[in-house]
C-alpha cells in the first residue's frame, strides 16, 4: 500500500523540480534580453547602441524625435570619487583631506559642472536652460564618478603646491529623459583623464584643478551639444 506521506512529498518535488526549470527558463530570457545581433546593439531599456561614437559608449533610443527639445533642464550633478581616493590621498600627503573636504570639493564639482554645461549649451541660441518641466523640455541626469583629484586643496590655512603629471580624472555618466513621458531616450558614458603636455610635470593646485575641470566638463557639453544639433529640424528653403 503506497504511503501517502511519501506520495505527496513526491508529488511535491516534481512540482518543485518544474516550477524551478519555468523559473530558470524566465529568468534566462530576461538576463539575455534581445536574441541574436540584437542583444549587441540594444539595451533592456529599448536603447540602441551608437556606432563611432565620440565617447566610450553611447546609446540612444531609435525611435526619439531629439530635434523636438528646445529647452533643457539639467538635474543636480550626483558625483562620486573613486573607490579608496581619500585614503589614498591621506597616505601620500602630510596634511590629511578631511571628510568636509571630500564634501566640499563634490560641491564645487557639481555647481562648476552645472555652469559649464548651462553656459555652452546655451551659446549657440538654440537651447534655453530650464527648470520646469514641458512638451519641448529634455531631461538630463548627470554624475560624475570615479572621480580622481591628483592634488586637491584642503581647508588647511596652508596653501600647498603640488608638481604632477595630471590634474586627475573622472568619468561622466549622463542619461537623457524626455520630460513629459519620463521615458529614457539616451545614455552616455566617458572616461577621460586631464593630463599636461607630452606627460609634464605642472603645478598642480585649487585653481589649476578648477580649470582643468572647466576644460573637461566643456568638452562634454560640446558634444552634447553637437549630437542634439545634428537632429536639430533643417531650415526650409
């Protein structure tokens, strides 16, 4: 006579056995997302991968109108430096970086980011820096991370001068919304370091610092500004 307790604890583990093959055959499709050449070129958000892009890599949605957006509202800069980056400071240098000065040098990175990218996309005339929201509006959402200061100043009463062969660097991570829908329409990601001449060794301070930084986040906003006027409508004759 067949024991019901081990009948049903076997009809148990072949139910288990099957729902945990259904769940791997679910979560395995949707860990490889698009099947094919797809899955090369696109993104699980739908965004298709830019060919000979000017920065390491770049993704746009192929069906965004971007020659709609007349206006431009940048979110607050997240920024984050790179992994150890004060210790690493504190090990090479006398005078130790403070945790207020961690959060004062993310400060300054945020606001010089927001003016740089303001002042450059608003130079040609076509775009208008905004902060609501509207059918014309595009969204950009950007962060600066991994963020590497060669020689950062402290709030020490002591100015300190540094010799080095880069100014640091840093990576932008910037995502593009549309702001009505709020549906992402392109991505971006670029690592660049800030270096002298030929690798020379210059001196390296607050200000040096700042202008490099300036220098960098301008040749970011130059390139969004010229893929936005590349879809930009065409005059009529």
């Amino acid at each position: 006579m067949r024991n019901p307790i081990q009948s049903h604890l076997r009809n148990f583990g072949l139910r288990l056995g099957t729902s945990i093959t259904i769940l791997t055959i679910l979560f395995t499709g949707i860990a490889n997302g698009h099947s094919g050449d797809d899955h090369d070129n696109f993104e699980y958000d739908n965004l298709k991968l830019v060919e000979k892009s000017k920065v390491d890599r770049a993704y746009i949605d192929p069906d965004a109108d971007f020659g709609e957006y007349r206006r431009i509202k940048i979110l607050h800069p997240y920024v984050a430096f790179r992994r150890n980056w004060q210790r690493d400071q504190n090990r090479a240098r006398s005078r130790r970086v403070s945790a207020r000065d961690v959060e004062r040098i993310k400060t300054d990175v945020a606001r010089l980011f927001a003016e740089v990218f303001t002042k450059t996309l608003e130079s040609h005339g076509r775009f208008e820096i905004v902060e609501e929201t509207g059918d014309d509006v595009l969204i950009l959402r950007p962060a600066i991370i991994d963020l590497d200061v060669a020689a950062p100043d402290t709030l020490s009463a002591n100015r300190q001068t540094t010799f080095t062969t880069s100014a640091g660097a840093a990576t932008l991570y910037l995502e593009l919304f549309d702001s009505v829908s709020g549906a992402i329409i392109g991505r971006a990601v670029d690592r660049r370091s800030v270096r002298g001449a030929a690798g020379s060794l210059a001196w390296t301070n607050r200000g040096t610092n700042t202008a490099e930084a300036r220098r960098l986040f301008g040749n970011w906003a130059g390139l969004l500004r010229d893929f936005l006027d590349r879809h930009a409508p065409q005059p009529s004759n």
